[in-house]
C-alpha cells in the first residue's frame, strides 16, 4: 500500500496551491476530489476542483457510508472525501494526498492511523488575514467566520506529525514533496 497524506491547515494558507503545484511536478500524485454542498467559486470545475452535490445526495452518501470522513466546515457546508476513490488509489500504489478540514483530519486518524498528517501553516497571521482579503472570494461575514475557525486549525497543530510553513511556494513544493513521494 502507498502512503495516505491528509494535509490540513486554515483557511487561505494556501492548500490548493500547493497541492495543484505537487501535481504538476509529480503526476503520479493522485488528489482526491471532495463532496460539498457549496456552490462553485468563479472557474471551479464539477468533478474537477469538487463534485458539488445537493444536500440530498450528501446524505445519501453518508447514508451508505460512502465517505472515509465529513463534517461541517465554518459553521456553513459540508465537506466529505468519497472513499471508493481513495481505496482504489492506494491498491494502486499512487502517492494519495486529502485536504480536508482539522474535524476530517481527526475522523481520519481515528480510521486510518497509519496515513500521514501534515499542516500547513501561514508565515504570520497577518499574512493569512492579508492572503484571505487578497483573493476576494468571500465576503466579510465570510472571511469573519473562516478567521474564527482558522484560530481553532491554528491551535492544533502539535496534533500533526508535520508542519510546512507555507512562505515560499517552491520550498514548501519541496517540502511535500519529501513527504509525499519519498516517503520521508
Ligand atoms: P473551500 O470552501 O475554501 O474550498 O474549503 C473550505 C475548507 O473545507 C478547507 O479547509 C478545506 O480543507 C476543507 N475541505 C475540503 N474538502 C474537504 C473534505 O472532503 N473533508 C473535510 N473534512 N474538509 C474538506
């Protein structure tokens, strides 16, 4: 079996970036696509960046217990990983990587114990707060309560086994990059 890392980290740290450039360096890293309630974002692709599901489908999927962990994310969506998907990559051998919230991280290290836990954390909060405002995706009550939620991801870091500071992009491709593909 190939080894399962589940990155977390608060909001607008920069996870989907560094997961995209993994990626595009490694292509033999596989990502899992989520489930979420929430809508599309400007450019996000159904299937691609999420399956965007309706409340309905999410309860069926927890229903036939069809996700390896969900939960709430900022008191608004629910977030989950399809599990079929992610069996499936491991018996294949690819290097898997989930970025889901600090509850799904927890889920997973409950089921799973043997994956790989890994945080990404900003330089400063200041910057986080400056990242969050800079990609204007959210509105303020939104950004309000992302920077609530993010000081709780914040506070539990020591329950990683890793942390990337997420400074320079290149350096912390790298950095996952060891831990993902080789293992270390
Ligand atoms: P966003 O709405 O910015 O795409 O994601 C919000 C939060 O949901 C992020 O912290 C992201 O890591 C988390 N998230 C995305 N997919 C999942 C998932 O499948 N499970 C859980 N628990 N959290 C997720």
């Amino acid at each position: 079996m190939s080894r399962l890392v589940v990155l977390a980290g608060p909001t607008a740290v920069g996870k989907g970036t560094l997961v995209r450039a993994l990626r595009d360096r490694y292509p033999d890293v596989w990502v899992s696509v989520s489930a979420t309630t929430r809508a599309p974002r400007p450019g996000e692709v159904d299937g691609v960046d999420y399956h965007f599901i309706g409340d309905d489908d999410f309860d069926r999927m927890i229903e036939d217990h069809a996700l390896l962990e969900w939960a709430t994310v900022h008191n608004s969506h629910r977030y989950g990983t399809p599990r079929q998907p992610v069996d499936q990559a491991l018996a294949a051998g690819r290097p898997c990587i989930l970025e889901i919230d600090l509850q799904g991280a927890r889920q997973v290290r409950e089921t799973m114990p043997e994956a790989h836990f890994v945080f990404l954390a900003p330089p400063s909060w200041d910057e986080l707060v400056r990242r969050l405002v800079g990609r204007g995706t959210e509105d303020e009550e939104q950004r309000r309560r992302r920077l609530h939620t993010a000081k709780t991801e914040l506070a539990a870091e020591a329950e990683f086994d890793q942390t990337i500071i997420n400074d320079n992009l290149d350096d912390a491709v790298r950095a996952l990059a060891r831990i993902v593909v080789e293992g270390e």
